[in-house]
C-alpha cells in the first residue's frame, strides 16, 4: 500500500488490464466536466484494488442455507470505515447482516432522491468437487480470470460497485443528491431477512429514485450471433409454481386398468408441453427484437421472450424403490413457470389446465410470485449507463432486457424506484452459464471498464 499525495490510500502496482486510455482520449471532450475529473484518477490502481478486494470478499463463504454474511459485512464496513463513510448496520436474524454507507449531496437539499447501488453478500451452495483445481471459496486469480462463488453473483457487481463509490468520495465529487451502497442477506431465498426486510422497515431511510442491481451484462453470442450486445435488465419475469395430481386405482401392474394415474399424468403433461404457451410479448421483448432483429436460439433468448415452464419432477410409485408391478392410486408433477410481464396470472392457470385437457386432475397453485413491474427506460440513469457503455466499447447495442430470474430489484420496483440491473462486462457464454453452477468467474480484462461505466454513469446523474 502507498499513499499518494491527496492523502488516499490505495494499493500500488501495476497489473496487466486492457487499455482504453487511447480510445478515451479521444471521447474525454465530449464529456461533462464533472467526467473530465476522472483524468486524474490513476485507474491501474483503481483496478488493482478492485480485484485485490473482491478476492478477499470470495473467501468469506457465505453460502444460502445458512446464509451467514457476518464476515463479509465485517468485511465492508471495515473499508467504508476506513474511508470515512459511516455505516448503517441492521442484524434482522442469525447471522442475517444489512448495511449501507452514504455519500451525501453537497446541497443541503438534495435535487433529487438518492441512486442506491444494491447487491447481495449471500451465494448459492458450490460443489467443490465439481470445480477441479479450484477452491470456491478460495479467490483465485489464474488465466486472467478471478475465480469462486460469487465472483459474478453477485460479489463481483458489489466490488464494482464498491470501487466506483469509493472512487466518488476520494475525488469529492460534488453530488446533488445522495448515493447510498448497501449490501444485504438472503437474496438467494428470496430476501426476507435482506432486501425485503429493509424495503419493509427501513425504506424511508433509502428512498431511492433509482436503484442499480444485477441482471443485465455484455455478450458476443448470447443476445445475437457475433454482435456485442448489453442488456440493462428493467424486469423481471414472475414466478408461478403449480402441482399436477392424477388420482387412478392401483392394481397389479400384470393388468392395466384404465385408471392407472400416471397415464393420466404424462398424457396430460405430454398435451400440455407439446403445445407452448402463445405467449403476448411484453413491450420489452418487442422493442428487444426491433432493436436486435433475430435473437440467437439459446435457453436464455427463449426464457427472455416467452412464457415458459419446466417441468421438475414427477412423482408417483409405491415403497421406495417404487415396487414396478404395482399400480399406484396417485402420480404427481411439479411445473415452474415463468410469465413474461403482462400476462395475467389467473388467466394462465387457466390457460395450463384447459392444456393439460383432463378435467380429472387437480391443479394446486403451489406459489404465485408477485407481479413483475416493468422500469421504463427513458430515463436520465438508464440514458447515462448505456452511453457509458458505448464510450468503452464503441462496438454494442445496449437494449434494455427481461432476465428469467428473480432479484432482490422487484421489490423495489413495487415501491416506485426505477431498478435497472447490469453487470457492465463482456461475458463469453461459458462464463454466464457459470453462474450458480461450476468454475464460476469473471475476466479481469473487464474490471476497469466495468468500474469506469459506472462512475461515470454516477458523475453524470448525481454530480452538480
Ligand atoms: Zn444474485
């Protein structure tokens, strides 16, 4: 560690980033005055500290169940300390930490409510065993990548965040309105001790206008064939889980009978899945495809355009093993769908049974997730993130996005802030689909751009 002339700390060194200085240069004339600053700041350290930081914060496992997040708070209140940012801590349960740090406007009345920068400490359960030589938990740093759970979800968008946030308080930007960083538990199971919890007790204490999370990121090949597309996720899709049960009557499985209730079953389920839902695009997924006209086929562009359902489990059988020459009186499944926004809940439950075209089964409604609220995206932020982004990677297409999962932004959506998610990297495929599952990690190339979006997107919406 040095400490430069201005008197902060940071780490010195040098480690191998890529360069967009030139390009820049170049672009430095177009940007407001308050941008202009970021000349002075030496980035290489930026960076440096950036990856140092997010490794140390992989070590602390903070795997969902149980969800412990003590260490990692520890861990972010000791640097939000130590830079002279106070720190607001709530411990709602076991374990359960929330936090957030607050850079004031320089008004005494600020223009405009707070940007608050949100991510979770908490990630999903790693099988060690299916990592090879690396340690989840270890912060690895090798072939250019920073390797571990939670590198990308979400440790990895927290340090970015973090770096831009410290970076706006080192250079005392002058702020007309507040920028708060919170880190919170739970996410993973949905957040009731985490986000949840504080949009539920403490949100006046937030308020925020807008509120940057995770979601949305670059790719080459996920959004469209060999065109580098960012995604900044306004919503986004709402979850309803359903139980299929078949009842029949059990006999020998020597003679079938024409009750036996998994026929029923899979029949049904077999109507059900041969015929997809025509789903009405949301206006997202329309402007999506005039923007990027035809979408690659992957999993991803289907769960973003449409209504889907998996089905993930059947049941049925009787003793454990399932003895094979029994017929069993009841068989069961289990269907996870996902509406695009605008679909009305209901009206899809109906739609699902008049599928499965068996007016003998019963169709339980296990979970109905709360409606997805969409964020517009004609706005000062979402305009300041996707510029930010062309001016370091001239090439993309920003286009705002479904994702196909849940975040911690939709309750903040429900209370009137305007959420938008993005991780701002170029991310290959493999490295997307790492997320919640194996070798998980980002490139390192990326960090310095990613903290640069950022800041900027930051300077140009709260600076004076
Ligand atoms: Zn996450």
């Amino acid at each position: 560690m040095s400490i430069p002339e201005d008197g902060v700390t940071v780490a010195s060194g040098r480690i191998a980033v890529m360069r967009t200085r030139m390009l820049l240069l170049g672009l430095v004339f177009g940007l407001t005055a308050a941008s202009a600053r970021t000349q002075e700041i030496d980035w290489d350290a930026v960076t440096e500290e950036a990856v140092s930081t997010l490794r140390e914060y992989i070590r602390f496992d903070t795997t969902v169940p149980p969800g412990d997040v003590r260490g990692s708070a520890d861990f972010l209140q000791e640097i939000l300390e130590r830079e002279g940012l106070p720190v607001t801590r709530f411990e709602p349960g076991p374990g359960k930490v929330n936090l957030f740090a607050r850079i004031e406007s320089a008004t005494a009345e600020p223009a405009h409510k707070p940007i608050l920068l949100l991510h979770h400490m908490d990630v999903v359960p790693a099988d060690a065993s299916r990592w090879g030589d690396v340690d989840p938990f270890g912060g690895e740093l090798s072939d250019g990548y920073i390797w571990g759970r939670g590198a990308m979800d979400m440790k990895g968008t927290g340090t970015m965040h973090l770096m831009a946030f410290l970076t706006l308080k080192r250079q005392n930007v002058a702020l007309d309105r507040d920028v708060i960083l919170m880190a919170v538990a739970d996410e993973e199971i949905a957040g009731p001790l985490g986000a949840r919890y504080m949009v539920d007790n403490h949100y006046d204490a937030l308020d925020p206008e807008y509120v940057l999370d995770e979601g949305g990121f670059g790719s080459r090949e996920m959004y469209a064939e060999d065109k580098l597309v960012f995604s900044i996720s306004v919503a986004e899709k709402q979850v309803v889980w359903l139980k299929i049960r078949a009842e029949g009557v059990s006999g020998h499985g020597s003679q079938p009978n024409a009750d036996n209730p998994n026929d029923r079953l899979v029949r049904a389920l077999g109507r059900l899945l041969d015929a997809p839902f025509p789903s009405s695009p949301s206006p997202v997924v329309r402007a999506l495809r005039e923007t990027l006209g035809t979408l690659a086929e992957n999993k991803f562009t289907n769960a973003i355009q449409n209504t889907t359902l998996s089905l993930t489990s059947l049941q049925s059988g009787v003793g454990s093993p399932p003895k094979i020459n029994v017929i069993p009186s009841v068989a069961e499944a289990t269907i996870d769908c996902r509406l695009i926004p605008g679909t009305d809940a209901s009206e899809f439950i109906e739609e699902v049974k008049a599928g499965l075209g068996d007016d003998g089964l019963t169709v339980e409604v296990a979970l109905v997730g709360e409606e997805s609220v969409v964020t517009p995206h004609d706005t000062p932020l979402y305009r300041a993130l996707a510029s930010a982004i062309v001016r370091h990677n001239p090439e993309a297409t920003v286009v705002a996005s479904l994702i196909p999962y849940g975040t911690d932004s939709n309750v903040f959506r429900h209370r009137g802030a305007l959420s938008y998610g993005l991780l701002p990297m170029v991310l290959t495929a493999s490295i997307v689909s790492s997320m919640h599952s194996d070798a998980e990690r980002i490139p390192v190339s990326e960090v310095e751009k990613a903290i640069r979006i950022f800041y900027e997107a930051l300077i140009q919406v709260a600076g004076t």
